[in-house]
C-alpha cells in the first residue's frame, strides 16, 4: 500500500489549482489520507465524491468552511480487501465535531486494518482552546492504543501540529515554549513513542532535516524556513513492513507538502 497524507488547507481549492489532480498523476497512492478539507460533500465536485478510481469519504467539521478529514481509496486496493467500512465512532474536540478523524476499517490477507486520517488542532486562539489540543491528544492515544490492543494494524498519518525535536523545525530557538513546539506538545510525543509507536519517517531518516510546513505568509517556503509536523505513526511491532517513508516536498498547492508511506501488506 502506497499511502499519502496530506493537509490540502481547503480540498475544493487544491482542486481548483490543479493540485490534487496532479500528486493523483504523479504518485498514484493506494490510500490518500487528507486533512483540513474545509467543506461538506454536497458542496463538493463529482471530482471530488464521485471519483472513477477512488472510494471517497469525508468527515466534515459541523462549523462551515474549518477542519474536517476525508480518506480517498483505490478501487483497486478494495478489490483486495474482504472487507472495507469508515468508522464515525472517533476522538472528539471537547469544542465538539470539528471532523478531525477519518477512520478507515478493512481486512487484507485475513488480517484487520485501522488507517486513520487526523487534524490535530492548533492550539493558539484561546488558553481553552490549547487545554482542548491537550485534552484530543490524549483521546487520539488512548484510541490508538485500543486499536492495537484489538489486534488491529494501525496506520495515523495526518498533520499533529507539533514539531517533536530541534531537528523538525528551521528555528528552535525562537520558537521554544510556542505553541506548535511548547513542552506539553513534544511531551505527548514522547508518551507516544513510549506507548511503543514509532514516528516512521524519523525512525528511517534519523538526521534528515526536512520540513512539511512553512508560513505562506512570509513566503517561507521560498527560504525552506519550515516546520515538520506531518506524520505517520505505526507501532514498533509494524515497522519491518514499512518498506519507505518520504516528504513530498515537490508537491505544491498548500502550505503543506504530502508525506507518504509505502507498507507491505503480505508480511
């Protein structure tokens, strides 16, 4: 399975320039994990609901026009599965529905799938607001933990909004305690690896400095002044079945750039 995840900053306007036809010709995923889609299905495209070679589903932030997920499929890769349902059953905001989780459930080679699609929030508009990305990070954990508990493989990818080390932001000096690189932030992380999930891409490319994120405003991305915060979490016992992990910096249209993971399913 070749897995993309990439937070579009608004799905329908990725459309509209180009973008996400283009990474669907170029790399060609199996799984295309989104983030931040900023619509409902009934206002989107055929494109975008109907598509030829993809199982689409959304799940959509009940304020207009803010957050929201969605998982695109291969009809080719559900050709292969005995099995194939999205879960709505998923963490929550305290705030309320904001769509921040997809959950995909499939079976392949007899063996049950969990890939999740997951905004984290960013934090920075209200001290409540913060107290709530607290609150979600633990639930997003706890519910990952009792996936892998089920005896299920658990694919998350999506944007955490946190830099977890000096290494996964241009500027950690200037940005020590913010919000996006604040103690409470990379301390979930190491709770996370400590739960026994691995940060795929760090744990292949350990000294590779690369960015997924970068201020559009200050045209940071023109500077490569950027920030990591796109990932993919697999448990350590899964990780001799990823074959590769990459930053898809070529890929424009957002301040994001996809990451991707190429997973062996027959091991």
């Amino acid at each position: 399975m070749k897995i993309l995840s990439w937070n579009v900053n608004g799905l329908r306007a990725v459309e509209r320039k180009g973008a996400l036809q283009d990474i669907l010709e170029r790399r060609a995923p199996d799984i295309l994990l989104l983030q931040e889609i900023k619509g409902r299905a009934e206002q989107f495209s055929t494109f975008l609901t109907q598509h030829e070679d993809y199982v689409q589903f959304y799940h959509s932030a009940e304020k207009p026009g803010y957050a929201g997920t969605g998982i695109w499929i291969a009809r080719t890769l559900v050709n292969h599965m005995a099995t194939c349902e999205f879960d709505t059953h998923v963490p929550r905001c305290p705030a309320g529905d904001e769509g921040r989780v997809s959950h995909a459930r499939f079976i392949i080679h007899d063996v049950p799938y969990s890939v999740l699609s997951i905004y984290f929030p960013n934090g920075g508009k209200s001290r409540q607001a913060w107290e709530e990305k607290l609150v979600f990070y633990d639930r997003v954990l706890d519910y990952m933990n009792t996936l892998h508990e089920q005896g299920r493989r658990v694919i998350v990818g999506g944007d955490m909004n946190v830099a977890h080390r000096e290494i996964d932001l241009a500027r950690p000096k200037e940005n020590d305690g913010s919000i996006g690189f604040h103690p409470d932030e990379r301390a979930w992380m190491d709770k996370v690896l400590a739960d026994g999930w691995v940060d795929a891409w760090r744990e292949q490319h350990p000294t590779d400095v690369v960015y997924s994120w970068w201020n559009l405003y200050t045209r940071a991305r023109e500077r490569n002044v950027g920030w990591r915060i796109d990932y993919f979490f697999v448990h350590r016992e899964q990780m001799p079945c990823v074959r590769r992990t990459w930053i898809d910096t070529e890929i424009m249209g957002s301040d994001h750039c996809p990451v991707g993971l190429e997973y062996e399913c027959n091991q």
